[in-house]
C-alpha cells in the first residue's frame, strides 16, 4: 500500500510541478527532471488516459443520479377552432378556444433488480481502473523518456571519444610530417597517417549525427519543435552509484504485484466484469417505480355569463395523480439472454487479460533481471580493458615516436583503445538504464 501511496504522489507532483518548469525552462539546458515533466504534459496518450478517467467520473455521476427523483415542468399555450369541447362547459361548441396549460411531474424508480446500485459500484471500480491506467501511462513516458535522455548523454560521450581520437591522430600527423620532411621517415608515413586522420574525422561527422538524432529522439518523445539549440544538461552518472538489486526474480516479481498500475488496472477491471455480471442478471427481475403528475389549465371563454380570472381558473382546474408500476418481463426478444452472455464472457476476457498482464510483467522482469546482470558483467570486463590497451596503447607510441614499430602496427593499437573507451562508455550507460529499468519493477523512484 506504501508503494502504491509513493507511486502516485509521484506522478501527482510530476503534474503539479510542471506549470511552474513549463514557463521557465531552456531548452539549451534542459535536465531529466524537466524533460520529463514537459513529456507528460504534451503526451496525447496520456491526455487521452485523464480524459477517459473523466468521462468514468461523468458515468458514475450518472448512475448515482438514478437514485434521485425526476422533476419537469412547462406551459403550453394555443388556440382551437372549429367543433370541440370547451373545457369549462363540457360541451361541444364552434368557437376558437384560447387556452393556458400548466403541468408538472415527477417519477422515481424504486426496485430495478439492483442494476443501479451494481451500476454505481461498477462505475466506481472503472474509475479505480482508469486512475491505475493513468499511473501506468506514466510510468511508460517516464522510463522512455529517461531512455531517450540517456541515449543524448550517450551520444555525447561517443562524440568526446572520436574527438579526442581525432585529436591525437592530428598530433601524429604534426610531429609525422616534420620527420617526413626532415627525411627521417618515409613518405608513405605521412599519407598513412592523412588517412586515419580523414577516418577519425569521418567518425566525428557521424558522431555528431548520431547526437543530432538522439537529441531529435528526445524532443519528439517531449512533442516539442526541435532545433539546433536544444540540449540537455549532462547529469554525473557513475555506474557505481547504480548497484544491482541482489533479489531474484520471484521476489521482484512478488514486489511488483503489490503495487504496478497496470496489474492493479487488470484486477479491478475484473471486478468490473462482475458487476456487469450481475446487472445483466438484474434484468430478469421486475421493476418497480413511482410517477406522480400535476395539471391545471385555463381558457378565454364566459361560463354562465362570467369568465373566470387566471388564478380562480388554474385553482379549480388543478389535479394530480399518483402511480405505482411494476413491470414483470416475460419475453423480451432475447435481449436480457443475449446481455447476460455478453456479460459473462466479457468478464471471462477480462480474466484473460488479468493473466496476460500478469504473464507479461514476469516476462518483463526476467528480461530486465538479465539484461541488467549481462549488463553488469559487461561494464565490468569493459574497465579491465580499457587498463589494458590504454597501457598498449602509451607504449606502442612511445615505440612508434622512436621508430621502433611501423604505422600499421600503431594504428591498431589506436583503435583497439578508442573502440574499448567507446564500448565502455555503451557499457556503462546499458547498465545505468537497466538498473533503473529493474529499479523500477521493485518501486524505487524513477530518477538518475
């Protein structure tokens, strides 16, 4: 219940913290925390959730409403010309009769088989059901957007790498080019180090376009115009900050049941189907209601020489009426037969989808359990190489500065250290948001 009490206080106060950020936001130095709010502000989706949770809300104020007498009343008022009778007289006559009706009147139903009180109670379970919908829309933007967050942050760091790379690959072919003209080394040297130079540089342009696209990815889960100066503020992520839970997955699981929206949505939505079961079964037991009726006219025509004034006419027309009616159906063309089955099997295809979504978290979770734990093991071995072609990678240009080894041999060592920096950095930023995504499952907050 705690988790369930955390978890929409947090998505409550991501609402009520946005209208302050949506007002004053940069979108050059945006934080997680903002892009998150702006997401669930603009997400159509979710927009659709709250409205079909208000639409519930307007349900039950309806069925609620059935338990409250109706109330009417009007005027009518004409003329009738040619044979008819006067209402005074009570006689037939030929004259144009000017006439004032008044009418009022009320009805109550009093026994419906108990298909309004199972309406009210199945309004409200739909409610419930649409409030864990909305969580779980949530929850959804929040994780994709921390995904798309992270991959910015991600494409970032790959940026740094190939810069520096081309960096160091320019220094060569600086220091490269004085021996090749001083003639301490061949030609062929030089145009070999051009060459990588043209590579490095080639992996900086496609770097920078893969940043582009991510901060392009990010603007769009936000639904907000993009452009060149969007950005996003580089949060200090170390993985060491983002241990592995060492709960198994049956435990995870377990925790999970309690309280993800989308598996309290599915049992409520059983509940509903019940209810709707039983209305459906209340159609097959009489009614009972109540109708009452008032009436009082008035016309322009003399009685005994006297035509009597408005209020003397309206007082001594007036009457009403009283009226129990009890229905009993008998046949009814099918329609509570065919009503009756719907009902049960759309409960039998909310138990289905009960199941399903049960069956879908558990296979979420172990995914997210293993992807998290390859995740780790990754992370770890990509540090330990890292050390390892670093330290090739000194001492094979301290050999090549001192002609010891050829270019060839070099530039291996090169890329065997840029693409170990760039697989570690995928590696690290794998096993943050796979942490976090298991994070999720065992209700800690959804943040960096």
């Amino acid at each position: 219940m705690k988790k369930i009490i955390y978890l929409f206080a947090f998505t409550l106060l991501s609402f009520l913290n946005f209208d302050i950020k949506a007002q004053t936001y940069d979108k050059s130095k945006l934080d997680l925390e903002t892009c998150i709010n702006i997401a669930l502000e603009n997400n159509l989706t979710l927009q659709r959730s709250q409205v079909n949770l208000g639409i519930s809300e307007a349900n039950l104020v309806g069925n609620q409403g059935q338990r409250i007498p109706t109330l009417n009343t009007g005027l009518s008022s004409g003329y009738r010309w040619g044979r008819s009778i006067n209402p005074v007289t009570n006689l037939f006559e030929n004259n144009r009769i000017g006439n004032i009706n008044w009418f009022g009147g009320t009805s109550l139903t009093l026994f419906a088989g108990r298909q309004i009180t199972n309406s009210i109670e199945q309004s409200k379970l739909d409610i419930q059901s649409n409030i864990y919908t909305v969580a779980a829309t949530q929850n959804t933007i929040t994780l994709n957007t921390i995904n798309f967050f992270i991959n910015v942050v991600f494409a970032k760091e790959q940026l740094k790498i190939a810069q520096n790379q081309l960096a160091t690959t320019k220094e060569q072919l600086v220091v490269t080019s004085k021996l090749v003209d001083a003639g301490s080394l061949p030609l062929a040297n030089k145009l070999d180090i051009q060459a990588q130079n043209a590579t490095n540089e080639l992996e900086v342009i496609n770097a920078e376009n893969n940043l582009r696209i991510a901060k392009l990815n990010l603007a769009q889960s936000m639904q907000i115009p993009f452009d060149n100066d969007f950005d996003v503020v580089t949060p200090e992520l170390s993985p060491e900050d983002y241990g592995l839970s060492q709960k198994e997955v049956d435990e995870i699981f377990a925790i999970a049941l309690e309280f993800m929206p989308e598996i309290k949505s599915a049992e409520v939505a059983v509940e509903s189907a019940e209810y709707g079961v039983k209305i459906a079964r209340g159609g097959y037991l009489p009614t009972l209601s109540f109708s009452g009726n008032a009436f009082s006219n008035y016309i322009d025509q003399y009685f005994m020489g006297e035509r009597p004034d408005f209020r003397t006419q309206m007082s001594n027309n007036f009457s009403y009426t009283g009226n129990f009616q009890m229905n009993i159906p008998i046949l009814s063309n099918m329609r509570n037969r065919s009503n009756y089955q719907r009902a049960k099997l759309q409960k039998r295809l909310s138990e289905i989808q009960e199941v399903e979504t049960r069956n879908q978290l558990r296979q979420d979770i172990e995914t997210a359990y293993t992807n998290a734990y390859a995740a780790q093991q990754s992370y770890q071995a990509s540090l330990i190489r890292v050390a390892s072609l670093e330290e090739a990678f000194r001492i094979a240009k301290q050999r090549f500065d001192a002609g010891a080894i050829n270019f060839a041999d070099y530039q291996l060592a090169q890329n065997n250290f840029f693409n170990s920096q760039a697989d570690l950095v995928t590696s690290k930023y794998t096993y943050i948001f796979r942490v976090k995504v298991l994070d999720f499952y065992l209700g800690n907050p959804l943040k960096l």
